[in-house]
C-alpha cells in the first residue's frame, strides 16, 4: 500500500518478484530503492528512439511511484526543424489528454519547469496557490482527477538544462511518499542521461544524413561539370580530379593523382610556382595557360586557381577551360572582351595597369572621372599627377618597394578630384605573367575610403572621448562576458577593488569582490541580484557590500546592465559607486539630527511648562478677576431693584423715564455677568483633564432639547435625528456644545417658518484614519457664506444685540470643544434658508 515502504514490486508481467534483501550497512529500504532504480536503468539506457524512451520512462516511474497515472512534458524539435510539446501518458489512454491545454508554468508546475526541485504535495487542492490561475482557476472540466501529486524536473547533468518534467497524479490523498519521491528523482537523473544520449543519437542521425545528401550533391556536381578540376595540396601535387579533366589531359585517374601540377604545364615550371604565390596571398588567380595532354598534344587555357583550407592546410582548386582554337573561337573572343570592357569601364573602382618597367598603361573610365584628366595626361608615370602631393612621394616609394621584389602591394593616400574636392583612396595591386610565365606588370584598383575613414576617424575620437572618460571618472565601471568573466575595468575599479584587470580573468567577478556576506558567511553567485538580473535579462539598481582584495568589507551602489543583441545576451555593464564616505556622513547628519531633536524637546518641555504655568496664573487671575467684577455687579442689580420698588411710593413715578433708566441698569448689569461668565467658562476647556469614553448622542441630545423645553415650546421647535448614535468624547462638553448649537439656533429662527433641526452621524474612514461625522443643520435666519470662518472668533457678532441676544461667545465655545476631542468643524450658511455645521471627531482607537 502506498506510504508502507517499499518491500517489493511488480516486474510487469503480473508477478510478484520477492523482497529485496539489503546488503551489510544498508537499510532494506535503501536496497529496495537502489535495486528498482538499477533495474529501470537497464530498461531506460536500452532504448534510443527519443519517443518511445520518453514512453518508457514514463511508464516505469508510474509503475515505481504507485501514481494512477503519470505524463512527461518538455519541448522537441522534429526533423523538419519545427519545435513540438513532447508528452507522454502513462495509466489512461493517450486521447484523455490531448483535448486539454498544455500545463503552463504557473505556481504549481514552476518548480518542475524551473528545475528548482522536486514537488510532493498529499493534497495539491489544498496548496494556498491552488485554483489562482485563469481561465480555469483549478482543473479543466472532463481533467484527470489529482489530489495526490509529484513532479520531478529532467535536468541535463553536463549543462543543467531543463530537458522536461515528469508529473504522476493520483485521485487519492497521501499517495506518495518520501520513498516515492527518491525512486521518481532517480528515474530522472536516469532520464536525463537517456535523453541525453538519445538526443546525440538523433542529432548524429541527423548530420550523417546532411553529410551524405551533401556529398551526393558536391560528388555530382564535380564529376558532371565539363570543365577539368584540379585539387592540389599546399606542395601543389594533385590530390584529386574529376572525370573532364582525365578526358582533357588523356590521362588516366590514378595517373593524374601524385602528378605535380608543373608536369602539365607547356612552359616552365616557375609559371606554376608564380601562380601558387599569388593563391597562397589569399588571392584567387585568373588567367590563361598552355597546358600539355598526355600524347604531347597542346591545350589553350583559361583557368581559376581559388585557395581553400581542408584539414588545416591549404590546398588550391583549379577549374580549367579548354579554349583552343575551333570554329566561331574569334566572335566569342570578342564579345568576352567587349563584356570585360564593359565592366571594367563601369566598376565603380578605379582600374589601373602597368607594363614591366612600372609604366602605367591603362586605366579605366572610373579614374578619369575621378580626376577630370583625359587617358592620355595618365599614360607613364603621370598617373600619379592627380595624387596629394603630401603622399605622392611616400606612395612612390612603397610602390617601387613592391614592383622590385613582385610583392602585393597596398597603401592609402589622398587625390585631389575635378571638383577640387579632396578623397581619401586605398589602392591594392598585385604582379601578373604572361601565360608563359614572363613577369608583364602589376594590376591594381583604387578604392574611395572617405566615408570609411571618416566613420573610422569619428569612431576613433568617440572612443578617445569614452577612455576620457572611463579612465578619469570617479565611478568604477565594469565590462563583463556572458559567464560573468571580467572583460574591462576602469582605473577607479582597479583602485575600488584592488585587484589588476589581468587576475581577474579565471573566474567570474563575483567569486572576486563580492563572495562573502559581511557576517563571514559564503554569499552563493546564484543569490547574487548581479546575477539574476542577467539571466532574467533586465537592469538592476541597488545597494550591496563588496570584499577588498585585503579582505575588508565597503558598502556600494551599483546599476548593472546586460548587453543583448537580438535577445541574446552577450554580457553587462557594472556600475559602481562606494558609498562608505556617504554612510559616515548619513551616520553623523543622523546622529546630529537625533541631538537637534533631543535639544528641541527639552525646549519644548521648558516652554510646555512656563505655558502651563502661565496658564494656571491666568486661570487663578481670571477666575478672581471674574469675582471680583461679578461683586460689584451684584449690588448694581440688587440695589437697581430696591431702588425700582422704593420709587412706587415717591412723587417721582410721575417720571417715565426714570423706569427706563433703572430697567437699562438691571439689563446691562445681567448681560454683564452673563459674559464674565461666558469667558470664564472658555478660558477654563484648554485646562481640565479630558476623559473620554462612548457617548450616546441621541439621548444627550433628548436631554438638551427636555433643558431648553421653554425655549422649544416658544418655537414650536422640531429636532430630527438619524444615523450613529454612539461617539467618543468627553459628555459634559459634547452636552455644552450641543447645547450652545441647538440654542444659536433657536436664537436665529425664521419667524415665518417652524423651526427645524436636524443632526446625522456616521462612521467614514479618511486618510487610514476613522471619524464619526456629525451634521447639524437648520432652517432659520442662516447667514453670508463669507462669514463662515469668522463666526467661531470670540465677540463675533452679525447682528446687533437689539435684535438677537448673546454674548458672541458661543461658537467660540463650540469650535474650542471640537478641537479639544481633536476634531474638525466648519459652517455653511445661505442666508434666508439656514445653517449647517459639518463636525469631525475621531472614533474611540485615537485616544487608546
């Protein structure tokens, strides 16, 4: 039973072979493994077409792991040259499969694709990343069922490739155990060495069978041309001919092989040898010769001498025409030079030749062109008139060099053209014989290089200007390979690091600056961001520590980008920055910034304290100052009263006025004891301990609207509430600052109109922060929009006290409370319809 060990297996046939019995030091266990695993081997390594190994393996890592069916993925090419998705399926039929997609590297299959391990899950419907990927979200409808699942990756041991993965299944949990799991990783290092094999196998099929088609076709072509062909080794003996030329020379060919080439030549040999140094320069040769049959018969000639490489020696193939004289020989001579003139006259290189004595006698169209001078003014040696007088002595010379010891010869000078119009010229020419092998002059062509020298010369100051600047900037710059290898440094790398552009030549850069972690651990080249960035393809910027050649740690900034052309990558430029004189400098601004900070905090405390001082001063001052006003004002009231009812029983009544005076005095003194306490009472918010807790607004509210009943009852008022009914804050305040709103506005209702209040709270989150927004709104008397702020400033009043009573303290209260639960408030009002004030107060968690 799956997850009981391995103690035997099935050998395929429906028999059951006995337990496997360990060996000494060995667990059963382990020798059941290694027994299973060598007798796969045996059947893997004994098959090397790729399809059915692919089926094979398949089939015994099904049978080894107890899955309920098992599939092997990776990508082909056939022999068409077309990539494929190879798969295999192993416990169902093949057609289960084939109308479902191809597994994709989502989070599932990325560890098998990837080759980063093995993949064992019990139950893979329930792996968090399970079902996270569309369409699908989890398998197609109709898919294999799999609860159980292992997938190993094949990885090529010689250059870690991924060849593929092999995926077993099971609709049954906890099938596969960790002994599964070692048998299934060693069916795919076997696998992977299969393949390996088999992949050489069809790739050496595969070129056997190129070689042979191309032999055919080089084989046919050389022996049905009709033109003679000779190969001669680099001694110039003919190592090979094709059937024309053993008809052309009336040898046999077992004859021609071994000949040296002179033996067929008319004239001397050094006319061969002369052909030979003029192949062996790189050149091809073209000309005419007199060649001889074997019955002594004479053979006119023409002939292409190339030079080629076989087995790292040079050899030279000869294609030989035989134009001997015969019937309509003298049209077919003309129109090949009038063909040859035409070209030459039209190349838009210049042509030139000399005779023996280095003479010039021709030149072609494109020369006269250039310089504006008839063929004439270039006959002899004033060809050379045209050439910059700066060069023409220097050209001279080499020319004459060359023309004395039959050399090729090559040199670059300028002319000046009919335009006047300087160019910059190379001039390449070589000896030629005539087909008796007499030396007759040199032939020669003229190249315009001006471009090219122009391009050469700019990319010659741009790369002036970059070693400029490479080798003077402060930044040290890398180049390197696609193995990492270090290809270029800049002075101030070598001077970062340490180390010579030429000992860093071995190994990649990493394993030089950057292979321990600061705590004395081994940094891994695979963990490095360098790296990664380079197989992903993609620049990187960040910050690292880099090890001195002497062994102390620098911390750096550093930009590495990869070099690609046509996706491939072929290296990275590294940019890096030491960044230890900025750290001290961070460290010491840091260090500075916490002093300042400490410094500024004492000075806050001092004056936090002298404010609370001061404050408690002023509070003693207010509150004596407020007995001290309130007294006098009582006796003004008390003795205005007496004064009132004394004045019933004196002849005085008959006065009107002196009623008006004595009710002025009693109103003035109230109005003033009622600010004397206004004040009090706002000067003393900012110093009581605040306490807050849960408040339910819609009773407070019910017991401010039951307070002011008579005021209410005079305006037939209405309150309307909705929403939230539980806020934070401090209950005495929010009851004053509803109190005051409520009363403000019963104060400025609308005569024509019921008053109507309304109060909404809700819950909003702004900024990551929660508050409890509170509306309150009426329907009175409402005010100018632009007096919105100045309502909460203290004694401010829009209306005079002859026709609304109040202090103008109120609102002043109302926005000191809301500060006080660190709130917001504002106003909006229109003036003939009403009010609305808009409050913030944060939940409960600001004042945890």
């Amino acid at each position: 039973m799956p997850g009981e060990g391995i103690q035997a297996h099935s050998n395929g046939q429906g028999q059951e072979k006995e337990a496997l019995i360990a060996q000494p030091g060995e667990s059963p266990q382990t020798s059941a493994i290694l027994e299973l695993l060598l007798e796969s081997a045996k059947a893997i390594t004994s098959e090397v077409d790729l399809e059915k190994l692919v089926q094979r393996i398949t089939d015994i890592g099904t049978s080894l792991s107890h899955a309920q069916f098992g599939a092997f993925f990776y990508n082909v090419i056939n022999e068409s040259g077309e990539e494929y998705m190879l798969y295999t399926i192993s416990g169902v039929p093949k057609e289960a499969f084939s109308k479902f997609p191809m597994p994709r590297n989502t989070k599932i299959f990325d560890p098998t694709f990837s080759g980063r391990g093995t993949v064992r899950y019990d139950d893979v419907t329930q792996q968090p990343h399970y079902a996270q990927n569309p369409p699908y979200q989890g398998m197609p409808r109709g898919h294999l069922p799999v609860r159980s699942y292992l997938a190993a990756p094949v990885i090529s041991p010689i250059n870690g490739e991924v060849i593929g993965g092999l995926f077993f299944g099971h609709s049954d949990t906890g099938v596969f155990t960790a002994t599964s799991e070692k048998l299934i990783e060693g069916v795919a290092a076997q696998a992977a060495i299969a393949m390996g094999n088999a992949r050489l196998f069809e790739e050496k099929k595969k070129t056997e069978r190129t070689l042979l088609e191309q032999r055919e076709q080089y084989s046919s072509i050389f022996n049905s041309t009709s033109d003679a062909i000779l190969i001669y080794n680099e001694d110039g003996i003919i190592a090979e001919t094709n059937p024309a030329a053993e008809k052309m020379y009336g040898y046999a060919h077992r004859e021609l092989i071994g000949m040296h080439g002179s033996l067929l030549l008319q004239q001397s040999p050094e006319e061969f040898e002369g052909i030979r140094e003029i192949v062996k320069t790189g050149r091809s040769y073209t000309g005419t010769a007199i060649h001889r049959r074997k019955d002594g018969v004479a053979i006119h000639t023409d002939m292409v001498v190339t030079p080629f490489l076989f087995k790292d020696r040079q050899h030279l193939l000869a294609v030989i025409r035989d134009v001997s004289p015969y019937s309509g020989t003298a049209e077919a001579l003309r129109k090949m030079e009038a063909f040859a003139n035409t070209i030459t006259q039209a190349s838009p290189v210049a042509l030139w030749m000399t005779n023996n004595k280095a003479e010039n006698t021709y030149v072609n169209q494109t020369w006269i062109d250039w310089t504006g001078r008839p063929f004439e003014m270039h006959h002899g040696a004033q060809w050379m008139d045209a050439i910059d007088p700066a060069d023409k002595a220097p050209m001279r010379e080499a020319f004459l060099s060359a023309f004395q010891h039959r050399k090729n010869f090559e040199f670059e000078f300028r002319i000046t053209r009919r335009d006047g119009g300087v160019r910059w010229c190379v001039s390449n020419a070589s000896p030629y014989y005539s087909p008796t092998g007499v030396f007759e002059g040199y032939a020669g062509s003229c190249m315009d290089i001006t471009d090219r020298k122009t391009t050469l010369e700019k990319l010659q100051s741009r790369n002036a200007l970059i070693n400029t600047l490479t080798n003077n900037t402060m930044q040290a710059l890398f180049m390197i390979d696609d193995r990492q290898v270090c290809t270029y440094m800049n002075p101030a790398a070598e001077q970062m690091t340490g180390y010579k552009l030429h000992e860093l030549q071995e190994k990649p850069l990493h394993y030089y600056i950057h292979h321990t972690r600061q705590d004395g651990r081994h940094y891994p080249i695979d963990d490095c961001p360098i790296d990664q960035a380079m197989k992903a393809h993609h620049q990187i910027s960040g910050e690292e520590v880099f090890v001195h050649r002497d062994s102390h740690f620098y911390p750096v900034a550093f930009i590495f980008s990869p070099i690609l052309e046509n996706s491939i990558l072929k290296g990275g430029v590294l940019e890096v920055r030491d960044t230890t004189e900025e750290k001290r400098i961070q460290e010491a601004l840091r260090t500075r910034e916490e002093l300042e900070k400490y410094i500024l905090e004492q000075k806050v405390k001092e004056r936090t304290a002298e404010l609370e001082k001061l404050n408690y001063e002023l509070l003693q001052f207010t509150s004596v100052a407020s007995h001290d006003l309130k007294e006098p004002l009582r006796k003004i009231s008390i003795f205005s009263k007496m004064l009132k009812d004394k004045v019933d029983h004196l002849e005085l009544l008959s006065d009107p006025a002196i009623y008006k005076y004595i009710d002025t005095i009693i109103y003035s003194s109230g109005r003033m004891s009622a600010l004397i306490d206004d004040l009090l009472a706002f000067s003393r918010l900012s110093q009581d301990k605040l306490q807050f807790e849960q408040v339910d607004l819609q009773a407070l509210l019910q017991q401010i609207w039951f307070d002011l009943e008579i005021s209410v009852k005079e305006k037939d008022a209405e309150l309307r509430y909705s929403g939230e009914t539980m806020v934070t804050g401090v209950p005495l305040l929010l009851g004053q600052l509803f109190q005051n709103l409520i009363s403000n506005s019963l104060k400025f209702a609308h005569k024509d109109r019921t008053p109507v209040i309304t109060v909404h709270t809700a819950k909003e989150q702004v900024d990551g922060e929660y508050f409890t927004h509170i509306t309150f709104a009426d329907n009175g008397i409402g005010f100018k929009n632009a007096y919105a702020e100045k309502i909460f400033e203290v004694f401010q009043r829009l209306h005079t006290k002859d026709q609304y009573d109040g202090t103008g303290i109120g609102l002043a209260i109302v926005k000191k409370i809301v500060s006080l639960h660190h709130g917001t408030i504002s106003a909006v009002g229109v003036e003939g319809e009403g009010s609305r004030f808009e409050v913030e107060l944060p939940w409960e968690g600001r004042y945890s």
